[in-house]
C-alpha cells in the first residue's frame, strides 16, 4: 500500500511535456483531445487552446474542427510553416552581410546608421540630419564582422522562431520593425553625430521584450529569459565591447511596449490595439527623428 500511495503521488507531482516536444513541460492541454500543448503549438480557440492536429482535423478525436480559420494566441494566422518570417529575415541579414563583405567599407558607409559626420570615403557631410533617412531601416541589417552577425542571427533564430508562432506572421514582423526603429531613432537622439551605428540587435531585443511579456501571459518560469536579458544587458553596458547601448533600450522598450499589446489586447478589437500600438510606436519614432534633425540642422 505504501509503495502504491508513493508511486501515485510521483506521478501526480509529475509535469506533463508537450506531445510535440517531449524536452518541455507545459500546463496547458488541448481542449478537444486534452493533450498537453507547449505555447509554440497551441492554437488559440474559442474556449482555450487546441493542438494543431485538432485544428487541421487530423487527429481523430473530438468534433469536427471549426469553420472559421484557426488563430495563434494573437490573433494571428496559423500557417504551415510558423518560422517562415526568422528564416527570411535572417537570410536577409545574410544576403546584406555578403554583399557589405564583396563591396566593401563605401557600401556600409552609405547605409549605416549616421547622424551627421563628413565620410572620406564619399566625399560629402552625410547622415540622416541630410535626409537620409533611409539610415534608419538599412543599419537594423548591416554587421561589423562575423562575430557581430552570428551571435545577431543565433539570437533571431532562438528567440524570433518560438515568437513569431505564438504572434503570427504579420503580427511578428510589425513588432520586429517597430522595434529596429525605436533603437534606431534613440541611437540618432542620443548618441553623437559622427558615430557610426549598425546591426539587428535593436531589433531583436524588442523580441526579448514581447517575449518576456508573452511568459509572463502564459505564467511561465520567467528567471530564464530574466538572465539571458541580464547577461545581454552587462555586454551592452560594458565600456569595452563598444556597443551602441541606445538600439538596444531603444528596442526593448519598444518590444515591452508592443508585445503587451500583442498578448494582452481584447479579442474584440484585437488587430485595432495590436497595430495602432505599433503605430504609436512609429509616431514616436518620427517624432524623435524630427527634433534631433532640427538640433543639427
């Protein structure tokens, strides 16, 4: 009996693990087939969640799957491949990185993120003070070196891939841009004019943001993201490592702000929150870019 009411009480004590993904642990269940489903395969529904073989209908269980279309936790739509966006923008990354290496310095020149400073290599007083404001957008996907851009891209895939399939595709690539854009325009406010800035950390530390947001919704075990944005945290502050500290605040404040719209917004008027979140964001944005142009100008 005692070895009865020990073995009961171990399997009781014992976390489920996602039927997808037998290395996590997850509270939550299908509501159709009741099996345990980790936050990267869990469909929003009606009542709950459900499992993405319920949804598609191919799991032999339950009624016959809804009419409607099935949507992420976000609202977003579910699709075959939820890590199609990460592989395109870290291709993207890529295909720039490849092309800064073949051109050389001129090209990166014209490109990065530059207040306003005379560059020898053009000849000229460039920068965004000289409305290039196309800076803004091409330095989220240009690198200083190899390192640079492989620890960028392996943080995109870890953090990016698991994200975009909790938002959706359009929801993910919003927030990623409007947080690339909030660390560039803080970088062109604070920073000084002739310093150089370039590289997707502004962005990718707004995917930080939404996704300590997005555990925090779903009362996940936060001390692991809490440490890795910790350990980012010491490098970007470190006098040595000459980061550009400003992109990556710029983006996590940026993230925080629109991945709590993201997860917390009301079904009823979902998208409209969502996106007008995203949009304010971007008002800020231009506004910032506004009044450091007339500071130098």
């Amino acid at each position: 009996m005692d070895q009865e009411a020990a073995g009961s009480a171990q399997a009781a004590a014992s976390v489920p693990v996602c039927y997808r993904h037998p290395d996590r642990e997850t509270g939550i269940r299908c509501t159709r087939c009741e099996r345990p489903i980790c936050p990267e395969c869990m469909v929003s529904a009606s009542v709950g969640f459900q499992c993405p073989d319920c949804v598609r209908g191919g799991s032999g269980t339950g009624p016959a799957p809804s009419a409607s279309r099935p949507r992420t936790l976000a609202g977003g739509t579910v699709t075959a491949d939820p890590r199609l966006v990460t592989k395109l923008l870290i291709g993207l990354n890529l295909a720039v990185y490849l092309v800064q290496m073949s051109v050389g310095n001129r090209f990166t020149d014209r490109f990065e993120l530059l207040g306003q400073a005379y560059v020898p290599l053009l000849g000229s007083v460039e920068g965004i003070a000289q409305g290039q404001w196309y800076r803004l957008v091409t330095a989220m996907f240009l690198h200083g070196g190899y390192i640079h851009i492989l620890f960028n891209m392996l943080s995109l895939w870890w953090i990016g891939a698991p994200l975009e399939a909790a938002l959706g595709r359009a929801r993910y690539l919003a927030l990623y841009f409007t947080s690339g854009l909030a660390g560039s325009a803080l970088t062109y406010l604070i920073a000084e004019p002739n310093q150089a800035s370039l590289g997707a950390s502004g962005a990718i530390f707004g995917l930080f943001g939404a996704t300590a947001v997005l555990m925090r919704r779903l009362n996940y075990d936060m001390r692991p993201i809490v440490a890795l944005l910790v350990i980012n945290l010491v490098f970007t502050f470190n006098p040595g490592m000459n980061i550009a500290w400003q992109a990556h605040i710029g983006g996590l404040v940026a993230g925080l702000a629109c991945g709590y719209a993201m997860v917390h917004a009301p079904r009823r008027r979902r998208a409209l929150i969502q996106y007008g979140s995203c949009a304010l964001v971007l008002a800020v944005v231009v506004l910032l870019t506004l009044v450091r142009t007339a500071q130098l100008t």
